[in-house]
C-alpha cells in the first residue's frame, strides 16, 4: 500500500495542469449535457407514453404527488450532492448521478477503487479512479439486471421456493448491514452513538421508517458534531503536551 501511495504521489507530479483543466472542461461539458438529456427523457416518458395510448397525465395528480414527497427527496438530493461530489470527483458524480443507486454500489465502489490505489479525494488519480470503478459497476449492474430479466422464467420456481423466502426476506437488511461494517470498523466508538439514536427513534417513533432520507440529515449532524468534539479535545490535548 506505501509503494501504491508513493506511485501515486509522483504521478500526481506529472500531471500537466492545462491538459487537467481540458479534461475537466470536457467532462462538465458532457456531463451537462447527458444529464438534461436524462432529465427531459424521464420527464418527458409519461407524456410520449400518453400521447401514444391516447391518455395524458393529470398535471393536478402529478403535482400534489410530488409535493407530498417531493420536499423529502429534495433535501436529500441536495444533501447527497454536498456530501458525494467532492469524494467523487466530476466524471464519477456524473455517471453516479445519472445512472443512480449510489448508497448501494456507486459509492462503496468507488471507496474501495480509491482505497486499493490509495488515492486521495481531489486528486487527479481519484478522478480517473473513481470513474473507472463507476462506470464499471454501472455495466455490472446492466449486465446482471439483462441476465435477470432473460432468466427471470426459467428459474421462477427456485427463487418461489418457501426454503429461500426467509433468506430473500433478508437480503436488504444484510446488504446494508455489510457495507455499513466496514465504515463502523474504522471507528465504533463514533459510529456507535447515532446508530443507538437513530436505532431508539425509529423504534419509539415507528412513523418516522417512511422518512428515512430525510433523517439522514439529523444522524449525519450527530456524527459531524461528535467528530468536531473529539477533534477540539485532541488538539487541546495536544497543545497541553
């Protein structure tokens, strides 16, 4: 991993500032325009749909449906923006946010691409990385969900079978589970606290499970404040020795 870094610190060396600059010039350039062009098709489908069998959305539906939501999803939306774009890089955030399911593949992808070369966030290698281990998982998720659709029928009966059911039952749980050890390993002392919370809140206030997006603002704000708490305690310790 030290030979890795130390590659990877010369290299960052030898990047040609003008040709970066280009490179990213290029990339918002086209990653502007895939994604008003994502934007106008996911909007525009119902309508094209509509059109085609003679009945159109009802705009007043549409509307209080999204308010009724809607709000929820934007505060994320943003939230997820401040938080993913600066690990990401410009490529890596595009494709992450075009293609979507970040929390579930996206992002831990691009973690472990970024850990394995040890490149660090804001760095030319990290832009390449990260990229490179999006694109990769959104081909791998394409791939995989093409060879489910076309095995869908013949293996109907295994996944119906009633020994399978519990542990198909199991597999969000279990996924999450997986992918959230690895970051509570690297502190659980910290990690310990807004789980507890959160864990306790959910359970006292039931109705707040269909809001799960949006309490991620509360636990993230707990995490960032016990991480500043211990940060000021370090550097006055510090500063006493």
């Amino acid at each position: 991993m030290n030979t890795e870094k130390n590659v990877n610190v010369k290299t960052a060396g030898t990047v040609d500032p003008k040709k970066y600059e280009a490179y990213l010039k290029s990339t918002h350039r086209l990653g502007q325009a895939v994604s008003l062009l994502t934007l106008a098709m996911l909007l525009g489908a119902p309508f094209l749909i509509g059109s085609l069998l003679g009945t159109l959305p009802d705009l007043g539906a549409a509307a209080r449906g999204f308010l009724s939501v809607g709000l929820v999803w934007t505060v994320s939306s943003i939230v997820e923006y401040l938080v993913y774009t600066p690990m990401l890089g410009a490529g890596g955030s595009y494709l992450a946010f075009i293609t979507g399911n970040l929390i579930n593949m996206k992002i831990p992808c691009a973690m472990n691409a970024r850990e394995l070369v040890g490149a660090k966030a804001g760095t030319p290698e990290n832009e390449v990385i990260s990229t490179l281990s999006i694109a990769t998982s959104a081909l791998v998720t394409i791939v995989v969900l093409a060879l489910g659709v076309l095995l869908i029928l013949p293996l109907q009966p295994l996944l119906e079978s009633k020994v399978l059911q519990p542990g198909f039952a199991n597999v969000v749980p279990a996924l999450f589970g997986a992918m959230a050890y690895k970051y509570y390993r690297k502190d659980v002392r910290l990690a310990l606290v807004p789980l507890v919370c959160m864990s306790l809140l959910f359970m006292f206030v039931p109705s707040l499970t269909a809001s799960t997006s949006f309490m991620i603002i509360p636990s993230g704000a707990l995490a960032i404040g016990l991480s500043w708490l211990r940060y000021r305690k370090v550097r006055k310790e510090v500063g006493q020795k």
